[in-house]
DNA sequence: ATATCAATTCAGAACGATTCTAAAATCTAC
DNA sequence: GTAGATTTTAGAATCGTTCTGAATTGATAT
C-alpha cells in the first residue's frame, strides 16, 4: 500500500530509530511527519505550515493529529516550542540551547547559536524559583523603518 | 456623573496629560483605564485581567474598549506588549529597555533592569535587516521539579 | 493468518483569545 | 446648542488550538 518511488531508499530508518528511542510507536503519520521534519536542516515549523506541507507531499494527516503529534515529539525532546508571537506556536528542529532571530514581517526565525550570544549578570532568580529556561528573541525589521524623522527628535 | 469619592483629588490630571501628548482624546474609559494602568507601580497585565479590575472598581468598559484601548496605548509608546506565552497578550506599563523573569505556572512577570543584564557578541542580523528589540525571557520554575528520578536514568 | 486490545487517528465540535462590524453614544469645535 | 468626526459597544466572526468519542491501526499472542 502506497510504496512509491525509489528516491527513499533507507532514509525511513533515522526517523523509524527516534521515534523507537522515544517509546513513540511508527506509525504511518510519525513517521511521515519525522521524515518532514528531521530529514533535511534543522527547520521552524508551526503547525499549519507542517499540515500544508504534508498535504503537498500528498501525505493525509489530520490536524489533530499534526497537533499531537508536535507535542509529542515535544515532550519526547524531539522538539522544542519557541514562543516568539502570541497567537502561533513555532516549533524547532534544533533541540540545543540557541537563540533566535524573529522577523515579524515575515514570520522566519534565524537560529543563533548559543556560543555566538552571551547573557551574562543575570540576577537571581525570585526565592524559591530556579532557571528553568533563557530564551533571547532579537527582534529584526527591515533596514530603516523608512527614513522619516531624520531630525533626530 | 458618578464621580464619589475623596481619594482622587487631583490624580486624573497626570493621566490626562499622557493622552492629550499622545494625541488621545480623554474619553471616559481612557481616563479610567489610564489610571488603572499608571496610577501606581508598574505592572504587566492582559486584557482580561484589566477588563476584571475595571468590573471591579465600577468603571464600566467592555473588552472591545478594553482591547482597543491597549493597542492605542501601546502604538502611542505608553504601553509595550510583552509576549511569553503563545495565546496571550501582556502589556508592560514600563516601557524602559528592561527584560523579564516569567513564572510559567502563575503567569507571573517581574522585570529585570535592562543594567542588570547583559547581552553580548550579538552576532549582525541577516542583511537589510535591523534590530528593532531584543527580549530575554528567563524562564522560572519552582525550584527541583520535586526530587524523583534521584537514581539519574 | 486471526483474534485481541491498547494506542492512535480523525472529523467535527468546542474553546479561549482576539478582531471585526456597524449602530449608538460621546467628544470637540463652532 | 448643533454638526461632524471619533469612540464605544454588543455581538458576531475569526483564528489557532484543544477536546470528544467513534473508527482505525499497530503490537502481541495464539
Ligand atoms: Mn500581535
Ligand atoms: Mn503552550
Ligand atoms: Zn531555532
Ligand atoms: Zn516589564
């Protein structure tokens, strides 16, 4: 049922052993989507956009079923959700501690790699809490949001 | 009409002079809404924490205004929007450059003085592009997420 | 292979936050 | 006061996400 083309010739297998070592079952949707997400760079999905995606590469999964899945693979740490605009979730391929780039206009995100951006002097976190994240969001906009009050105010 | 009270001798004044800066009419609900916002520390509330304290105190606004009114306040430079969580809006009556420690479980913001932290060796933004703002967000939790898994897996 | 049973998927309903609509109320200027 | 532009508002609509429960699929045992 359904095994089309050559051009896959073993890359089931990476997909097939993570979902393995997250006690995460393959099925037929995991794995499709594992291979959309993990097959190529290291990407910045939200989940209307894997939904298209998958529809595209004619592979049927219901939303539901993207939305499971992403939080699946989240808590599995397979991903990592990035909250960067309130209204969408993005969720990210690079597992690592990094920091982002997010242009607004757009919607992209740009990975910064944790040893490229230092915070330093952190104060100390309110009694009884500890750290249990540090996310760094560098806001982009287009060169010069035109070039009106050039007299400096 | 409906004006009881002693305790607001003359505070409506510094409220009223930000709108008329910003180019804002003093309507009724701004001026309320305004004082709640301004009138003591600083805070970071969403729109349906105002829309309550507003119930509260007796001033009658409804969310629309209440959603209308952040978003022209925040266009205006009184208010900047603040975002942690995918699905709500803060808004931060401090303006100033400054950063925040987040309690995912109580929704909670405190600032962190811009001076008490730094960021360096930003690397540059992609080409054509500017920074228009960085946001640290340090997440908090309470301290040890209880103390299983004590034998490290 | 077939039966069994838990895990998974899915369509559609429900949800919560936010935005939109267009009619009524209010503000400002005269 | 009136006129005209701005603002407010109730309610509907929208949007991303979560929930529901029935149908399907996957893993295991026979
Ligand atoms: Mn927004
Ligand atoms: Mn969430
Ligand atoms: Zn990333
Ligand atoms: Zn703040």
């Amino acid at each position: 049922m359904g095994m089309h083309g050559m051009s896959t010739a073993r890359p089931y297998k990476h997909v097939l052993d993570r979902l393995q070592e997250a006690g995460l079952r393959p099925t037929r949707q995991r794995l499709a989507l594992g291979r959309l997400l993990f097959e190529g760079e290291d990407r910045h999905v939200t989940a209307e956009q894997l939904h298209a995606e998958a529809r595209h590469a004619r592979i049927s999964v219901s939303l539901a079923t993207i939305y499971n899945t992403l939080h699946q693979f989240t808590a599995a740490g397979l991903l990592r959700e990035v909250v960067v605009d309130a209204g969408r979730s993005y969720f990210d391929t690079n597992v690592h501690e990094h920091h982002h780039f997010f242009n607004e206009e757009t919607g992209h995100l740009l990975d910064i790699e944790e040893t490229r951006l230092s915070v330093s002097d952190l104060p100390p976190p309110p009694a009884g809490m500890c750290i249990s994240r540090v996310d760094v969001i560098v806001r982009v906009a287009r060169t010069e949001p035109a070039i009106k009050a050039q007299a400096a105010e």
